[in-house]
C-alpha cells in the first residue's frame, strides 16, 4: 500500500515539474523549446528599460519681412539615448543628436517625459551627456569592450524614425573602424544590426545585456539601413563622459609629436622588430614629447601600459587624456626598447589630421 501511495506521489511531483516548466516557458512554443531554440526576451527585459526615446526642439533661422512678429520657428528631430547612471540620472547620447537643441526630453519605456539638461557634449567623439531627474531609473551595465570579437552576436537597441523603441541583432562585423571622418576621434565597432536615423544614440549590447557601444553612424546610399553601422565603443565612451561630468567639455591633450603608422616597410628601414606601433615623424619644440625626451624615428608601442597599435589609436588615446596626465611612453630607438614618462601638455585647438600616400599622419 505505502509503495502504491509513493509511486502516485512521485508521478504527481513529475506532473506539477512539468507544469511548472511549461509555465516558465510560456512564451515560447513546446515544439521550439524541445529543439533549444533560445529567445532574446529574458535578456531585453532587462535592458530595455535602460534606452530612451529623445525628442529635440531647435530654432530655426529665417528670412524675410515680418519674421520676428511672427514668431520664431523650430524644427523638431529624434534619437536615442542610455541611462549609465540611475542615481544620478545621466545619461549617454550622440552629439549630433542635441547640438543646438534649445529643448530636449526623454521619454522612458513607461512613457514617462521627462526635461533633460545638457551637461556636455564632444563633436570629436560624437558622444554627448545629459541629465534628468526621476526616480526608479533602470541602468545598463557596460561590458569589457577589449574581450569582444568579431562575430560575437549583439542586438542594437533605440528609436528608428521616431516610430518608438526598436530592438535588431546581428554580429560584430569588425572593430577598429575609422576614417569616417579624418578631424574625429575614432574606434568604431561595426556591425551588421540593422540601424535606421533615430537610432543615435541607442544601445548596441552583448548577449547578456550588457553595453558595448553607442550607435552613432551608418554607411547609406538611402538613408535607411544598409547592414553597415557602427557604435562608439564603451571604453572611450566612458573616458568621454569623466571629462563631460568633470569639465562639460573635452579638454584634449597634446604630446606635440607628428605620427604615421609603424607598417612593414617603415620597421624594416628602421630595422626595428616590431608588428606595430606609431613611428614620430617630427617633433614640435617645447613640446611634452621634446621635454620628455621622444625623437624622430623613435617607434611608440605603449602609453600607460597600454599597446598602441597605429598611429590613429595613439591620437585617440593622447586625444582622450588630462592636460598635465602624466604618462609612461614605451618606444623602440636603434633597435632598443626604452621607456621614457611625458607629461600631457594643453591644447586650445581639435589635432590636426592629414593624409599620406601611404598612411594616416596626425600631428597632437
């Protein structure tokens, strides 16, 4: 009798364990779960909440006899923005999204509209930072940007068109993108996730929900989504929004050196044994990379224990650094490697950009 009693308890224990996970599985089909098809859902649950919707007011110039009576006009535009910091309530955009905005507001998932404050903004990276006053804000975590490779799986999250939040996914397509604009300061990660105009400023995230990048840029010949998109990487999103909070501005560094990349041929002349690097090309007198004793030819591999693998990395890093950051420079010269420190020195003006025939030299 106890043996029937304990077979008829088991087989009830078996069925309430099904039950409960075709509960939990509700949204997805026995069929698709029996197969492992995985869903997004869980994941965007989460992170969602953490990317707004943004609406700028800007005035608009005009012409013309009985203009002022008349009032002066505006034109509306829309973007995307992630909250980085709940407590404080900042959060992350891009620069071209708010310039000359006179009004911004962010609308949240739950749809509530809230006036934000611009805090600062930064054409070179086209990053910008607001803030808003709310409570029960959702942030999102940033992953570590140096362990993403390409063809890791992400999802790009914001407000295309203005039609409302969005969610596409799609792979890493490359990182290290640049030469959109040859003035900016860029590192781009680009992707094959579907990103439309409105979609600035929104989220690109990893599998587990967590931000690796703002969208900025797309390469279009409609205007629509043509499967190449990229997004500011988080590393230097974060090192963008400690100046903005600190100074509203970027106040960029400059070594005082003219750089091209360390390519085959130029390491073979120099007879330097090295895979990358930023040769100098010139110094500029009395500058941070004179005083620190850098000279020409000399080939940098390191700042700050970081590799610098061209010269355009070693702008964007220089670029990305206090006035007066003391830093440690490893470089090759003769053959031989040394490490020598350098303090940044201030800048009043953007590094200037030109081009080679053979690379990329910037002078900063």
């Amino acid at each position: 009798m106890s043996y029937q009693i304990s077979v008829k308890f088991s087989k009830i224990i078996a069925m309430a364990a099904v039950v409960l996970l075709v509960a939990q599985a509700q949204a997805i089909s026995p069929e698709a779960l029996g197969q492992g098809i995985p869903s997004l859902a869980p994941m965007l649950e989460q992170v969602t909440p953490a990317v707004v919707s943004i609406r700028v007011s800007k005035a608009v110039r005009t012409s013309g006899r009985g203009s002022e009576q008349m009032g002066r006009p505006y034109a509306t535009g829309a973007g995307s923005g992630v909250i980085v910091d709940a407590a404080a309530g900042l959060i992350i955009t891009n620069h071209h999204v708010v310039a000359g905005a006179s009004r911004i507001t962010v609308r949240l998932v739950d749809e509530r509209a809230l006036e934000a404050t611009l805090l600062g903004s930064d054409p070179g990276t086209d990053v910008a930072l607001l803030q808003v006053e709310a409570k029960d804000l959702i942030e999102i975590a940033f992953a570590d940007v140096s362990t993403v490779a390409v063809g890791d799986y992400v999802v790009a999250i914001g407000n295309p068109f203005g039609i409302g939040q969005t969610v596409t996914s799609g792979i890493v397509s490359a990182l290290g993108r640049a030469g959109i604009n040859n003035e900016n300061y860029e590192d781009f990660i680009q992707t094959d996730a579907a990103i439309n105009l409105g979609n600035s400023g929104g989220a690109l995230v990893d599998m587990e929900g967590n931000l690796i990048g703002i969208n900025t840029a797309i390469i279009s010949g409609s205007g629509g989504s043509n499967g190449i998109g990229f997004a500011v990487p988080t590393d230097m999103v974060m090192s963008v929004m400690e100046h903005l909070k600190r100074d509203g501005e970027v106040r960029r560094g400059l070594l005082g050196v003219a750089i091209a990349d360390a390519t085959l041929d130029i390491v073979a002349a120099l007879e330097v044994d090295v895979d990358h690097g930023a040769v100098v090309t010139s110094v500029m007198p009395d500058s941070a990379a004179e005083k620190a004793g850098v000279q020409l030819s000399d080939v940098i591999v390191e700042i700050d224990g970081k590799q610098v693998r061209g010269s355009r990395q070693l702008r964007n890093m220089v670029g990305l650094m206090r006035q007066d950051q003391l830093v440690e420079l490893v470089l090759y010269r003769n053959g031989i490697r040394e490490s020598v420190q350098a303090r940044i020195g201030g800048s009043s003006g953007q590094a200037i950009t030109g081009n080679s025939a053979t690379s990329i030299i910037n002078e900063f």
